[in-house]
C-alpha cells in the first residue's frame, strides 16, 4: 500500500493510509485532477487521500498555526507584565522619594510659621523644594502613563488573540458543539468590560479624544475587528431595534459592517450600513478633570438595559461625578404615569448618544 502511495507522489499523508487503518480500504478515483495538472497518465489502482481527509490535515495546520500564534501572544503578554512590574516598582520608589521632599517643605513652613516671618532664605529654600517637588511629580506620573501603555498593550494582545482563535474555528467537525454562554456569565463579561474601560488621563491642556465618554467618533471612523458597538437591527417581529454587537468586518467597497450579536442565544450575523452602526466609548471621561466629556442632565441617549444586551431610548437623570461612578437614567416606560422608569445605573461604557428625535 505504501508503494502505491509513493508512486503516485502522497508522501505527506502516506501514514493515514498504511495497512490496517480505518482509510487502507478506500480508493478514489483522480484522473481528471490529474490530467488537469499535468502529471502524466494515472496508474491503474491508484489510491487517493478523500477530500475529507485533505480538509482534516488542513484543518489541523490551521489549529497549530493559532495556537502558536497564541503562544507567541503568551510570551509577548509574559514579557509585557514583567515590564509592568519593574515600572510599579519605579513608581514606588520615585513616589518614596518625593514624599521625603514633601515632608521638607512642611517642615519649613512650620518653621516660618514658628518664626513668624518670611526671610529671603526660606523664599529662596521653598523656590527650591517646590522646583524638586514638581519635577518628581512629573516624572512618577511619565513612569504611571508608561505603565498604563502596556497594560493596553497586553489587552489588545489579549482581544487579538481571542479574536484569532474564534476566526479560525479552531474547533474540528468533530468536536462538540460549543455550549452557548449562560446568561448569568454573560452579563457578569459585560460588567467586567464596563469596570475596565480605561480611564482617560490627558496632559495639561489636553482635551479628551473621540469616543472618550459622550464624545462621537469622527465622520470617517471606521470600528476595528472586534469592536464592541450598538447596532440597529431587525427584529424577529419586524420591529427595529438597538443591539449589543461585535464587529466582524468593515468592506470599504460598500461601507458595510458584519457584525455578531452579542446575545449567543440568538447568535446571527447582521450585514448593515454605517448609519446603522455607533461605536461605543474607548475610554471613560473623568468627571473631575472633563466634565465636557459627559452627558448633560436631560439629555436624550441610547443606554444598554440592565441584565440585557439591547440598548433603549433614556434621559440623563444624574451624570457620574467621580472617575467609577455610572450615569443615572430614566428609560422611556409607557407602564409609568409620566412616561419614564426610575431610575437605573448604566455605565459609561453603555451609554450613547440618540440621534432621534426626544419623544413628545
């Protein structure tokens, strides 16, 4: 049987064919594909890998060639926190340091005070340690906004990774079907990516960027693969509505997205126009520093329902006021007297702007 293979050229999958396997007994007949390649008259009992076979060994390519991108991604992340490590320990010592220059300049004004007086001297010592203290201060925070780069690089890695391993349906066609996520475990991933949205830190004099907090993104923004997004869909009953979603793809020819519910209960892919799709916040505006950043009270959003995945028409009730807080929301409720539920916490990271019109 060997033989036979290697007269015909199988060399690489001779071994699922050798004697006594469940494929020893098949025969194929390739003389067309043959022909069509050029290889010259088919010798008479020749046996062919079937295409099942073919498409396995392809597949199995396709799983080592993901999960060693995934280890690669591993050691990269690996390297990425032992990298974050040394930057902590460099905050803290910087921070160590400056706090020793902090305790001078109380001591002096405790002195002055004691003293009751301001010399020339301690003008000029204060002039100093305040000189000391600013310039620690600026770089403690260089190493923090070092560190918070790599903790976004380790989860794009992450997401990059995770995205791979799904697109490459790494799953055999006979493997179990995957079980679909329960409810519950869903609903607690969804406040997980809300509580880790990151937080926007700008410079002096910085403003807050596109999708940080209520700020849109611009015209000519275009969701990456795996963005998360609110998208309008149709619904089973023929209704519209808005819906978590994942970007599968972006074509530029139609300006069109796939995209993925997010529900896996009623997992489908949607093909839908950009005036369909809104991304949602890449980062969470800082009440204290952005303000600007924020909804204003009354005002007209699309906000995700607790414990669902569909976002609905609501009004600001309260913006948050410090960097973890949610907004407070009143979700139009025909059910209510004047129209509106109580009202009910969303997070930043759920939250969007409502291009409609406020009901009247």
């Amino acid at each position: 049987m060997l033989a036979e293979l290697r007269e015909v050229g199988v060399y690489s999958i001779a071994s699922d064919f050798s004697e006594g396997s469940p494929l020893s007994g098949l025969s194929f007949s390739a003389s067309s594909s043959r022909r069509s390649r050029g290889l010259g008259p088919v010798p008479e009992g020749a046996v062919y890998p079937p295409p099942r076979a073919r498409q396995s060994r392809e597949r199995r390519k396709r799983i080592l060639l993901v999960r060693g991108n995934i280890m690669s991604a591993d050691t990269k992340i690996a390297e990425l926190l032992t990298e974050l490590h040394q930057l902590i320990k460099q905050t803290q010592e910087e921070r160590s340091r400056s706090e020793h220059n902090l305790l001078n300049i109380q001591k002096t004004h405790e002195r002055m005070q004691t003293e009751n007086k301001t010399s020339p001297y301690y003008r000029t010592k204060l002039r100093g340690l305040y000189t000391t203290a600013r310039a620690d201060a600026e770089a403690e925070c260089s190493i923090l906004r070092h560190a918070l780069d790599k903790i976004a690089e380790i989860k794009s890695l992450l997401e990059e990774r995770r995205i791979a391993a799904k697109m490459a349906g790494v799953n055999s066609d006979n493997d179990p079907p995957r079980k679909t996520m329960r409810r519950g475990v869903l609903m607690t991933l969804l406040q997980q990516s809300a509580m880790t949205l990151p937080l926007w830190i700008g410079k002096p004099g910085d403003s807050p960027p596109p999708l940080c907090g209520a700020i849109p993104a611009n015209s000519d923004y275009v969701a990456k693969q795996g963005d998360k997004v609110a998208a309008r869909v149709k619904a089973v009953d023929g209704d519209e509505q808005w819906i978590l979603a994942e970007v599968v793809s972006y074509s530029h020819s139609t300006n069109k997205y796939e995209v993925d519910d997010i529900d896996e209960e009623g997992k489908e892919r949607h093909t839908l126009s950009r005036r369909r799709i809104i991304p949602l916040p890449q980062w969470k505006a800082n009440p204290e520093t952005d303000p600007e950043a924020l909804f204003s009270k009354d005002q007209l959003v699309l906000a995700l329902y607790p414990q669902t995945t569909c976002f609905y028409r609501a009004l600001i009730h309260t913006h948050p006021h410090r960097p973890q807080d949610d907004y407070s929301v009143l979700f139009e409720d025909t059910s209510y007297a004047d129209g509106y539920s109580p009202p009910l916490n969303v997070a930043q990271r759920y939250v969007v702007a409502c291009k409609e019109n406020k009901k009247k």
